[in-house]
C-alpha cells in the first residue's frame, strides 16, 4: 500500500478547510445581515412619531448581539450628524433593556408563594394554588368604622348582584359607560383577605407577558419596608435604585411616553406622616427630600404624572388618601362559595380528606361564613386537616374560639408536630412563649399596629433574640422577616390571630397573677376578701364587664374581636382545650352575670354597630336566648328598618343565622314589617320551613323575592302565609313564576 506523503495530506485539509470557512463565512454573512436588518426595523420603529412602546422581549442569548447592533446604530447615526436622533434611540433603548431585567426578577420573586407564613416552610408556585377572589368597584372611600371581621359576615350574606365585580387584572381598565382614565386605585378589604396574593398575582401574570403589556414598568413597594427607611433623605429615583437595580441605567425623563404602575401594599402599616395638605409640591425625581413628601407627591400626580398608582388598605386606613387623588375605588370580598371549594380541593393534595373537610366548613355556618377570608381558610385547613386526617380522632371544632384554640395547640407543641397527620390531645405548652406573645399581641392591638419594629418589641419588654425564639418555636404564628432594607419586620399571621393571642393572654394574668388589664387592679382590691377561687371567678366577671366596657369606648371596633375571644374563652369546653396553660378560672354563675350585663347594655347602647357585636357576643357565650334578643331589638320600635344600614342588617342576619338555634318558623311581624326588612332578612326566610308574612304591609318587591326563593334547589320552604298584604297582580304574576319552578317544594300557601 502506497504511502501518502505528509505534504499531500496538508494540502488537501487546507483546500478543504478553505471551502468550509468560505461556506461557513457565507452563511455567517447572511445571519449577521438579518440580524443587523431586523435591529434596524426594530430601531426604526422605535423612532417613528407613533411608536406605542409596547417592548419587545429579548432572548437571553441575543442580548450582548443586541448590544452591539445598538453601538454600531449609535456610532454611525453620530457620524452622521444625527445626535439627537441617536439619544432617542438610546433612551427607548435603555427601556427596553431595563423593563426585560425588571421582569425577570419580578417573575422570579413573586413565583412563589407561602401561605400563612413566608419563608418558614415549603413554597408553592402560585399558579399551582391561586385561586381568584371576589372583587367589587365602588364605594366613596369612607371609612368603615366596623371590625373587620364583622364587616365580612356581613357581606357574606349581602345579596348578589348590588355591586359590580371587577378581575384584578382589569382594575385599570373602564368599565362599559365609563370613560375618565384611571389613574389611581385604591383597593380595600380587611387582613387576610387576599390583597396582596391578588398584588402578586397581577405582576406575575405581568411580567410573564400574559396581562397589562401596556404598563412598561411596575414597582411594588411595601409599607413596612419603607417604614424602615422614614429617617432617610433621598429623591424618587435614589428610591426607585434602591429597590430596583435593574433600572439603574434608565433616567424616566420628564417627557417620556413610557407607563410606570406604583404598588404601594399595605396602607394600613405606613407610619409616615403623609400630610397632604402641608407638604410642599415635587417635581422633580431627581430632588431630595423625606420620604412622606415623596410619596404625598407620588399620590398627587405631582411626580411622573403619567404613572399609574395601586395602593392597597385595610378599610380603617383607606381614608388617608385624599378622595381627589382616586379614580377608583375597588374591595376584596374574599372567597365566594365556589371557591372555598376550590381553595381546599387545591390546598389539600388527599381529595378525600379535602371533600371531609369541605362537609364539616359547610355544616357549621358560622366557620362556613369566615371562610370568606383567605387566611381564616388557611387556619381551618390546617386544623381540620390534621383532625379528620389522623387516626387518633380529636374533637371538631365548631366555632370561632375552638378553631383558633385548635390552631394554637397544633402550632405550639413541638414534639407532636415533628409526626406528620399524628392528633396529640395533650400539647407541651411553652409557657414563656405564649406569654410573651400575649404581652406582644396586647400592647400592640391597644396600639393598633399589625406590623411591629424592634423598638416595639424593646417597648412592650421583648428582647429581639427572644422574639427569634418566638418565631422559631411559633413559626405559623409570629414571624419575623428581613425587608430588602436593613432591618426587621415582626408580625402575626394575621389580625385574628393577634387578638385571639391578646385575649388569652388577659385571661392567663387574671388567673395566674390576678392582674386586670383592663380595669388596671382596681376591681380586684374590692374581691380581696374572697377566697382564692372566688376572687378569681370575680375577678373574671369585672375583667368580661370591662372588657365589654372597652370595646364600646373604641368606634373602630379594635377590641371587638378580643371581646368576643375573651368571653369564648371562658366557656368551659374551650378552656378543657387549654389544660397545662389554663386553669379553669369561670363557672356558670359568672358566665349568666356576664351575659345578663351585655343585655344590659344591648337596651342602653344607641349605636347599632355597638350592638350587633354584643349580640355576637351572646353568641360566644352560647347563650339560647340571642334570637330573642335580636327580635326584642328590632320589633321595640326604638328603631325603624330605614335607620339600619345594608351592613348592620346584614350583620343582624349572621347572629340570626350562626346562632344555630331553631329557625324553622320565620315570623317578620317579630322583625319590622315591611318589604324593606323582608328583602334583608331573605337569607334567614331560605333556612326556614314556614314563614308567616301576613299582615307585614308587603308588595309586589316582596314577592320577586320570595319567588326567587321558591325557585331555589336548596329552599326549605314548604309553608307560606302572605294574607292581609297588597300585592297587586304583578305581585301575584311574580309569585306565580316561583311556584311554577321545578324546584319549589311549597306545600300551603295562604
């Protein structure tokens, strides 16, 4: 075989590689062509007069290509004597470049979502177990001075269809017949109703490209991490660099036709001053000053009037915000019924322990109602969900007080939880902790801060290492996060939470060191005579009586809640719950000394507010007598139906409904008569099996209703007098309409 010579095979590679780069050259040639092509349309079209800047997305293995393409523009536009065009051309340029890294971070940190507790335990990608909250346009931005907790019984049983729903995806967008743009929104909706989840779910949805690709930039900034930076002096820009690196190269001149959307979340824990009547007037992004008159000038529209703005509050703190500077007005409603379904079905991986937990949220109404929180969702899951899911059986909690005690005992002993689904009825309690939480959630609700610094902490006594104690042995109860500023952020899971912890925490100083509170230990130099368990039980009655006393005196409804906590606490099955923590410290005698002095105080009080919660009240402390009350009330003819607003008779309904008395026969001639108080009581006619609603003076609006009823699959009604009222012959058309429905179940009509 002839040997080739080595000079041969050299020759040949070098012919052989020559044509390859010559092909590889050629090709190379015709991409970069394209690419420099399709650049130059891309920065043509961001130089035309009726460019939208609606930007493009970048690839990531494009961007140092894109880069060049822009400096080699650049250059030649330059060379060319064409300066200000090649700025523009930069500018958008720098948008495009700044709005891409902006999104990718944000996707990255609003991806994830922790439910109850942020980073204490696993996450979950939202778009696993988001579920959409209810959410309604209108209202005045007046705010409502009831507890919040309340004010969602309330709307659980407002009728369909008086307000307008809103996705939150289109909180910027018009309605039909509207036609001012919007630039200002302020959404309300109480703790935990899912405010922020929706604020995350609308940049989410955002930055993956998939809503509002008209908005070129948002910045979500929270409250309580501004808070930490109230002492600094700094411009809107050295703000926006602070939180957003990613825009560092970008200058928002005054004359853009770029849209930006500010997200200021969580009003309610802003402790800037924000005057805005006396603050001066800001223009300039680049001009130093405090904090609150940067956002004051924000909120005006006096800086980067183009900007969008959503800020989200608690409905106390919604009226901070001047009624000129909003454009809309929109409130979280939390879940409606379908989706609680949803919510646990998604929450709960094991369907058959979710379809348990579903049928017992549904059998109790009063748990059925607070479902309508988000959080208060979350808290039963995890209860119901280690009850009904473990195999030592435990007792079902029925209501409000006994679910919040069950959270506390599964969220605070150690040894049971490290077993995943394994029901120990006799938690270790730890009980420095839980006082130290306590002494926290009182001094702090008395405050009325949900959101708390380490100069709270050091106020209240609690040494901050402590409190990272707490938090470690707490972790589903208290918090501690680290804000992207420096410093730290304590909180309670939720609003409930703190005053259920601030209620036990005045019984267990009543009981354990006879220290009142509330009435500061002057009551309790008047029982020194009694025996020990004597003056203990007394001691209760005047903390319960003040107590009462105290969330009277606050219109804001603080203490209503704790109230209602602290008198449900006294019953004997919640306190066998709280055995090694809590001895028990009320009898019977004291509970109806207590009761009797709410009824008092039912006939003396003028404000309806007031008492509608001292009827929730009587219902904590199980009394049997609440629907007569509520009846006594309405029908002493001290109040007419026109004086109750929707929310206070919505609220009456709840009492009626959670009392879980027997409500078969529905009587109105008990209420008021008329067709006013008949369309609000409706949830409560639905529950019954005979409604006597003769003589009442109703008419033909009556009978819409009622028809609406009859026509209902769930309608128990089977027994109807509507004798001695003028319906007229549309009434009786209505009527007619419902009981020709394949549902109605009605037996005797009269």
């Amino acid at each position: 075989m002839e040997e080739c010579k080595p000079d041969a095979v050299s020759d040949q590679f070098t012919q052989s590689q020559h044509g390859d780069l010559k092909h590889i050259f050629q090709v190379l040639e015709e991409k970069i062509i394209t690419f420099v092509k399709n650049e130059l349309k891309r920065f043509k079209r961001m130089l035309s007069p009726d460019y939208q800047e609606n930007f493009e997305g970048k690839e990531e293995d494009e961007s140092e290509a894109r880069e060049a393409a822009l400096k080699m523009a650049l250059h030649f536009l330059r060379n060319m004597e064409l300066k200000d065009l090649a700025d523009k051309l930069q500018e958008n340029e720098l948008e495009v470049v700044s709005q891409t890294e902006l999104k990718r971070n944000l996707k990255i940190k609003y991806q994830s979502v922790f439910e109850g507790i942020p980073k204490q335990g696993g996450s979950a990608l939202l778009e696993k177990i988001y579920t959409e909250v209810y959410i309604t346009e209108g209202g005045s931005g007046k705010v409502n001075e009831e507890h919040e907790v309340r004010q969602i019984e309330s709307r659980s049983k407002r009728p369909a269809g008086q307000e307008t729903s809103i996705r939150c995806s289109d909180i910027f967008k018009l309605l039909p017949g509207q036609d001012k743009p919007i630039r200002s929104v302020v959404t309300k909706g109480v703790a935990g109703i899912g405010k922020t989840v929706s604020v995350q779910k609308f940049i989410l949805d955002w930055a993956e490209g998939k809503e509002n690709q008209d908005i070129h930039f948002i910045f979500p900034l929270l409250f309580r991490e501004l808070n930490l930076m109230r002492e600094k002096q700094l411009s809107l820009l050295d703000l926006l660099l602070h939180f957003f690196t990613e825009i560092k190269q970008f200058t928002f001149p005054s004359q853009g036709n770029y849209k930006a959307l500010f997200i200021f979340d969580g009003l309610d824990e802003c402790r800037l001053q924000l005057d805005f009547q006396n603050n001066e007037s800001l223009t300039d992004v680049k001009e130093v000053t405090s904090l609150d008159i940067l956002l004051t000038n924000v909120i005006k529209g006096n800086l980067l009037p183009s900007a969008l703005l959503w800020i989200t509050s608690r409905p106390a703190a919604a009226n901070q915000i001047p009624p000129e500077c909003v454009d809309r007005v929109t409130e979280v409603q939390g879940f409606n019924d379908p989706q609680k379904e949803e919510y646990f079905r998604k929450r709960i991986s094991d369907q058959n322990l979710a379809s348990k937990v579903i049928s017992h949220i549904k059998l109790s109404r009063s748990l059925h109602i607070m479902c309508h929180i988000p959080v208060f969702c979350w808290i039963a899951a995890t209860v119901l969900g280690l009850i009904l899911g473990s195999s030592g059986g435990g007792q079902i909690p029925k209501t409000l007080t006994e679910m919040y005690t069950y959270f506390l005992i599964f969220q605070t002993k150690q040894k049971s939880l490290k077993f995943e689904n394994v029901y120990d009825p006799d938690p270790q309690w730890n009980q420095k902790v839980i006082l130290g939480l306590g002494k926290l959630a009182y001094e702090q609700l008395e405050k009325g801060n949900l959101i708390f610094y380490e100069e709270d902490l050091k106020e209240s006594g609690i040494d901050v290492r402590e409190a990272a104690v707490c938090s470690g042995i707490c972790s589903q109860i208290f918090r501690e996060e680290s804000g992207l500023y420096q410093g730290k952020v304590f909180c309670f899971v939720h609003l409930s939470v703190q005053e259920y912890l601030a209620a036990l925490y005045a019984l267990l100083m009543i009981i354990m060191k006879r220290k009142d509170l509330i009435s500061h230990k002057q009551a309790l130099r008047k029982v020194s005579k009694f025996p020990k368990m004597r003056s203990v039980h007394k001691s209760m009655i005047i903390l319960q009586k003040s107590a009462v006393d105290k969330a009277l005196e606050h219109e804001d409804g603080r203490f209503d809640l704790f109230l209602r906590f602290l008198l449900g606490l006294s019953l004997e099955s919640n306190q066998t719950l709280l055995h090694g923590l809590l001895q028990r410290g009320q009898n019977k005698k004291g509970n109806e000394e207590t009761i009797s002095y709410i009824k008092e105080k039912i006939r003396e009080v003028p404000s309806s507010e007031r008492v509608i919660n001292l009827f929730h009240c009587l219902h904590e402390l199980n009394d049997h007598s609440l629907v007569e009350e509520v009846q006594r009330f309405l029908s002493a003819g001290t109040l007419s139906g026109a004086e109750l607003s929707p929310a206070q008779w919505s609220a009456l309904v709840f009492v009626l409904l959670t009392s879980e008395q027997n409500l078969d026969v529905f009587d109105l001639k008990k209420y008021i008569r008329s067709d006013e108080a008949f369309l609000r009581v409706q949830p409560v006619v639905e529950e019954s099996q005979k409604a006597q609603l003769n003589s009442c003076g109703l008419t033909e609006r009556s009978c819409t209703a009622l028809a609406c009823i009859l026509s209902k699959p769930s309608s128990k009604l089977k027994n109807v007098d509507l004798s001695d009222n003028s319906l007229g012959d549309i009434g009786v058309q209505e009527l007619c309409s419902g009981l020709e429905n394949p549902n109605c179940a009605l037996e005797i009509l009269r």
